[in-house]
C-alpha cells in the first residue's frame, strides 16, 4: 500500500476518533512488553469497541493486504504480541472489549471479552464463590485473550490445568474478518474436530479471540502454605510424589527454589528474613487449598513430618496466618525483583518430566559452568509441571555489549542438552519471534508441512500475526 | 481397484498369514459393535503388530487408493469404526499393539500402544500405587486408540477430565503412511499450535493413533458411595453446587438416576431390593474418593446434613463397606441391561449447561410426551458434565417395524429443544455415521468450511475412514 490515506480514513470512520491512534507518544504505550522487548513502531493502532468492530477492522486490512498485530495486556515474554520494526502492521488493540458477558456459578462457567484483565475475572468469580483459578505474576494487566493466545500456565497448573484445560467456548474473528461463534458453556461436547484447541496457543496467528466461555470452580475458603529445607532436587521430586498422596491432590503449588534465590529476594527485599535457621541448597514453597472440612494443617504437618523421617525434609516452616504465608510467597516474587536487577541475563522457561528434573538440573549445571564459570545459575520453577526457568545471570563483570552473544551461546548448549531429555524449550511462554530459531530448528519435516498447512488454511494471507512461530511467508 | 489380489499379496507378504484375514466367518468379529450396529463386511481385516507395519499398511492403502477404517475395541456407539457396506474398506485393527512401552511414576505417565485395553492400562498403574483415571463401562474391551479418537469421557470426568485432558503425547500413522512421532511426556509445552489436539475425537477420520503417553493420578486409597433420594431434578443440580465445595473437589462421581432406572435395574437384577425406605422421583448415586487422611464419611455425612437442612435430600443410603458401594453401583450398571432388554429404543448422548437440566428435562418430557404419550422416557447422566443420556422407550405394543421411523422422528423433536438451550448433539459418544445428520445440519458454513479444511490438509485423498463424521468426498 502506498498511500495508506484511504485506509486510515476508512478506520476512523468505523472506529472514530478514539478507536485509532497514530501519534507516537500516543503509540509508544502499544511498542513494548513487560519484558523490555521492543521492535518498532505500528502502522497505528485500533482500539475497536466490541466484536463487530474488530470484524470490520479486520474485514478492511483483509481486503488491503494490511498486517494485523492483535494484542492484549503487555505481559507476553516471546515479543509475539508486539509490531514488525517494518511499520507496516496495524496494532489491534483488545483493551476496550473488557466487558464480564455473563456468569453461571451453577453451570461454574462465566463468560467474557477478550480483553478483560485476568485479575477482574477472578473478581467476578469470586463474587458469586467461585474462582477461576489460572494464578500469574502478571495477572493484574494480562488480558484472557493474550491467556488464550499463549496457553497460559501459571502457579496452580498441577491442580487446575493449563488455560487449554479452562476454556469451554471461543468466539474468534478469522483473518478474513468472519466472526466464527462458538460460545458454548458445554463440559462436554464431541461433535467433530475440537477447532478450538487451534487457537488455544496460536499466539494470535490464526484469528483474533474476542470472547471465551471460561471454567469456574468452587472457590477455597482455606489454604495452607509451607516453606521447607531440602538436600537434593531429587529429594524435591521424590516429597512432590508423596505430597500429591498425602495432600489428597488438594495441593495448589509446588515450587522448587534454590538458596540462590532465597539471597536474590533479601537483596531485594530486605525486610525480609531468612525464612529458615540453617541454610539449605534447595527450598520447596508448596501451598494447599480446599473448600470444605478437612484439617489442611495437620495433612501438612503429617507430610512433613513423613518428609522428614524419609530424610526429604531437611527444616519447614508452616505459615500459621495469611500474613505468615504473605510472607513466605514474597521470597517468589522477590526473587523476581531480585533477577531483574541483575540486568541482562538469559531466561528461559522450559520443561522435563518430572522424573528428569534431578538430572536435567545437574547436567545442565555442569554444561553452563564448564563453558562460563563466572555465571551464576538459577533454576527454579513448578515442580508439579516439570517447568523450569533454568536462568543464568552473566558475570558482573561482563562488559554489557558482550553478554547478548554469550547468553545466546550459553541457551544454544542449555537446549542441547534439554533435547537429550526430550524436554521443551518453551513450556509456557509461547515462541513468538524470541523462540522461533530454537523452536524450528527442532521441528521435523511433517510437523513443519502440518503447521504450515493449518496456518495457510487458516490465514491463507499471511496477513494474522505473521513472522511470530512460522516465519512470514515472503 | 479391478483386480485387488497384488494389493491381498502386498499386504499379506507384509503381515504374514495371521496378520491378515479374508474369511468371511473369522472377519464377521470386526463387522458389528457392542451397541450391535452393523454396516458391512470389510475387503480385508490387516493385523498389523506394531507402528512400523501400521505404517506400511497405510502405505499400501495410500498408494492403491483403498479406504481404511481404524479400530479399537468394538464399543463404539456411532458406527465410526465399522466397514462400511460396500466391502471396499480395509479394516486396520489395532489389537496386536497392546504393550504398556514405559510407566514414570514420579511423572505421573504412562506409555503405551494404542491397542492396549483401558482396564490393563489401569492395572498397570495400580501396580505403581497411580491410576489412570478414565472409567467407563466397556473399560474391559474399549482400547486407548479407540478413546483417543472419540475423547472419551464416561464416569469420572467431573474429577479429571475427558481423554483430552489425560493425553500428553502422541504417536500417529498419518493417512500416506508417514509416521508423525510426539510422544511427550511433558505436562507443560507450549511449542506453536497443538496438533495433537485434532487428533483427540477425530475418530480416526485423520490418521491412526499407535502410541500414546498418558497422564497418570495417584490411586485413591479410600473412597465413600451413597445414594440419594431426591424431590426434584432442580435439587440435584443446586445439590451438585454444594457437594463441589463441601467435598473439597474430591468428587469422583455424580450421577443423575431417574426412579424408572431404579425399576428397569430391579427388573433386570431381581435380587436388588429397592435402596430407600420410601420411592423418589429423582436419585443421585455419589462418590468421593481420596489418598490422604481425609475422612470421607464424616464429610459425606455432613453433606446429606445439609441437603437435608435445605430440603434438597430427601433420604440417603451411604455404603460402610464396599460390598455395599458395589451394591449401589449396580444400580447404575443393571438399569443399562433393563434398558437393552426393552429391545431398540432411542439413545442420546446430549449436553446442555448444568444450569439447565431442570428446565431442559422438564421441557423435552413435555414434547415427547406430548407428540407420543406411551413413550417412556429414561434420562439420566452426568451432572457435573451436563451430559444427559435422555433416552426413549418406545410403547411395548408398537410394531418393531415402526420404531425406528417414530423414534427418528422423536429425536428430531429432542434436538430441537436441545437447540433452544445451546446444547450438544454428542457429549462423548461422537458422530461417526449415526449422528452424522443431524451434526451436519447444525454447523454453520464456517465450520463446514474449516473442518472439510483440516480434513483436506491431513487426508487429501480421503481414504481415512471415510464417511465418518463428514460426508466422503466423491
């Protein structure tokens, strides 16, 4: 498109005038992600209003061969949801569709725009005793269609699942701009190919989520939160085995954290204190919940002491108060803080069986420290998943300049000896454009002619998201 | 294909003499299923023994241009793995696959050929102290493959979900032979679009599954039964609601009995006796199960407290042993043989909201009875998935050559209501051929559109059971 001035008119006379933005300063808020990616500037950005408009804005960049950029909250990690450098593509905006559509706490459904935040949703549940249990960092400002776009996992997958598992309906704008309705509040329905499923972890590739019918549950009235000492990783997955048992599956979280971290959070937090007497190389912060009568402290306190007897638990702290257990969940968000202070380093977010998490993290520890001795490691994550963000952090000392190519070189032997596991290097961040390289170098022949097919059949255009997991077709 | 004795001797230099068959009477066990549909005889029945000649059947069939019909156990409900009539499909049974490849327990996975009978899956895992927690009642004779491809629901999804949500990886002979190995054992990966998810329900209409890796529960070391009588359908639903948060989510079961189905059990079994004191309308049949120290029975107990307090629970038995549970239990299986014994009747497998049980049960009673007052209607199901089997006695003194017209004709009445309230036409069973129209008449020409796409992409020949769930192409 050459002269765009017929294009730009024609959205501002669907969307008016604060439906599409193109100054830059105004712009600048829709360039960049949590993470500090940023690629370039859009064509401008649509803010539609609601589902039909998104369909006509659509419906225009189809018939103009115009590159669409949908997006939700700003929180993605594999810069998929944000525009080209080109300033070619128009930025679509989900943030005004924010509206909760309707809620059935009998059927434990509720239905909602695409755009609403996270955190708003839970609300909604909660008024009616019910929750909808995905659980992020990044739940005050990520958006249910960016959740649906990546999969979203989070803190409870182990209990709740993954946002796949929590997704009955989808209503999703296809590229060409045709809206295809399927907002059913069904448990169960096998009619045919599962379509949806497409979507769920598209990344915004194949159409545009503008509403979904989510799952609910009941919502707990009492939880119970431990912080415990451990030897060994692999007595981690071993007490994790035993947990599941003894905590009756009621177990919402079940984290591994090295000593590492522990230091990170006080660094960065430092009202806080060692959380232990005696230090120990590993830590596991595991929560329980439930919705009815059971003594979720003693079933605690039972697994403990059973850990211990066995010689997996080392020391534990049992929060006896929602303040204790505030506490002891602030080392997992400090230690965050804590990273992010250390400037440039390498985050990854992959995942092993969980019977491989031992091994997995000593060889890979033993690969990074052979190749960068002065790094430090790391690795944390969701035990229950296999998930682990196996981070290194560059020497201090590293001129800035040098630690991007390092880093990458560090990744590229950390994957190798992941792909010995069979593990995956993106077990819930997405690929994006950050994780595309990885990501196709390991996909087979078939696998790359099946996922070429279904984004053509799709987006025979090319014009949804492109360049983000496939590369742009030229 | 004029001449089809080199594609005989291709196939039979392949598997050998017992890995195919040809005789009419040794070929008449893979003709017809349990539900006693039979279409037709197949041009050949192969017997491939594992993945690899899978694949060089496939091959064969792909290059001749001969259709293929998948199968699994025989206890389909929807003719979708039949030979169709014409005696031109090669049956492929999976039978001869039926190892257990691995088990992880501390991953909480199991892998296994698609063969595999799902109550040897299950035994497998007790012996690591897991479960694999899919319950139906062909579970003796139902293969994985077969419960792959039509996701398979049964007893205890409310707890852990379809097949769907039990599957982590898959092996899959693609319709020209290839092989498309993804036997992940990972509970998190967000690697690009999920193309294992088309498979689950594709009732082998894209390609046939050989292997998959299957997630794995801890096996519950207690469990408590009871049953309830019941005033009315609205008290079960609002009664559901409650067992969710007062029984912590550890509900493994709750079904819906109709007083009818209590008769039609007692018919079939004369040695039960009628299990409360008084007569209900309405029955709930419960079961929690748990594998830690939770005490079940007190939480039972205090849930029928409180049902009763609300006037939601009329009366209830709760089982102290488990003979007892067992006997409760065979409530819901002899009220299935009462049925058959009533011999053709219509079977439905529908889904509606929970929220709208009440109202569709009452309203669908309405229209039955109104268009055939002698009928007699069955409806009972999962209430925790919405999922009702609402079935149709026909009157005892119609003419068998009757039957099938009126209670066609009855069904189409049924869909119609079920319409109103957004309901499924298929909750687990499928489509294969049976439900085929009425599922074609309810998709929208997106759909049409999308699900003929996918169809194209994966079997651009058409040959991969044919007929099933869409029309074959001409």
């Amino acid at each position: 498109m050459t002269d765009i001035t017929p294009f730009i008119n024609e959205l501002t006379a669907l969307l008016g005038e604060r439906g599409l933005i193109r100054e830059p300063d105004a712009m600048a808020r829709y360039v960049s992600d949590w993470a500090g990616d940023t690629l370039g500037m859009p064509l401008a950005v649509a803010r539609p209003g609601n589902t039909a408009e998104v369909a006509e804005v659509v419906k225009c960049c189809y018939a103009q061969g115009v590159a669409m950029t949908p997006q939700g909250g700003h929180s993605g990690l594999v810069a998929g949801a944000l525009p080209a450098a080109n300033g070619q593509e128009l930025v679509i905006s989900l943030e005004r569709l924010n509206n909760v559509r309707a809620i059935d706490p009998v059927n434990f459904t509720i239905t909602v725009d695409a755009g609403c935040i996270l955190e708003n949703v839970k609300l909604a549940a909660f008024d009616h005793d019910c929750d909808f249990p995905l659980s992020l960092g990044a739940q005050g400002s990520c958006q249910i269609g960016g959740n649906i776009a990546t999969n979203a996992g989070g803190l409870n997958v182990l209990r709740y699942g993954m946002m796949r598992e929590l997704v009955l309906g989808l209503e999703v704008v296809l590229p060409d701009g045709r809206v295809w309705e399927s907002l059913n509040a069904l448990h169960k329905d096998n009619r045919g190919y599962d379509l949806q499923q497409l979507f769920l972890g598209s990344e915004g590739t194949l159409g545009i989520v503008t509403g979904a019918v989510l799952k609910l549950s009941p919502r707990p009235n009492q939880n119970r939160t431990a912080l415990l000492g451990m030897p060994s990783v692999q007595a981690v997955t071993d007490l994790y085995g035993l947990a599941r048992r003894d905590c009756c599956d009621l177990l919402t979280a079940f984290e591994l954290i090295p000593r590492r971290c522990i230091e990170l959070a006080i660094e960065a937090t430092p009202e806080l204190r060692d959380p232990l007497d005696s230090v120990y190389p590993w830590y596991v912060l595991m929560e329980v919940a439930a919705t009815g009568p059971v003594d979720l402290g003693s079933m605690l306190e039972q697994l403990l002491e059973t850990g211990m007897e066995r010689e997996l638990v080392l020391d534990g702290a049992l929060a006896s108060s929602d303040t204790q257990a505030a506490q002891l969940w602030q080392f997992r968000e400090s230690m965050l803080e804590g990273q992010r202070r250390r400037g440039e380093h390498l985050r990854t977010d992959i995942s092993v069986p969980i019977s491989a998490i031992p091994d997995f993290v000593r060889q890979a520890s033993e690969v990074v420290m052979a190749a960068s001795p002065e790094c430090e490691i790391i690795a944390y994550g969701h035990v229950g998943d296999g998930n682990l963000h196996f981070n290194i952090l560059p020497p201090m000392a590293m001129a800035n300049s040098d630690k991007k190519a390092h880093l990458h070189d560090l990744e590229e032997q950390l994957f190798d000896v992941l792909d010995a596991f069979h593990g995956s290097i993106s077990a819930e961040h997405g690929i994006g454009r950050t994780k595309q390289a990885p990501y196709l170098s390991r996909l087979s022949p078939i696998e790359r002619e099946l996922v070429s097919g279904v984004k053509a059949l799709f987006d025979p255009k090319g014009l949804m998201n492109p360049g983000r997991i496939l590369p742009a077709e030229k």
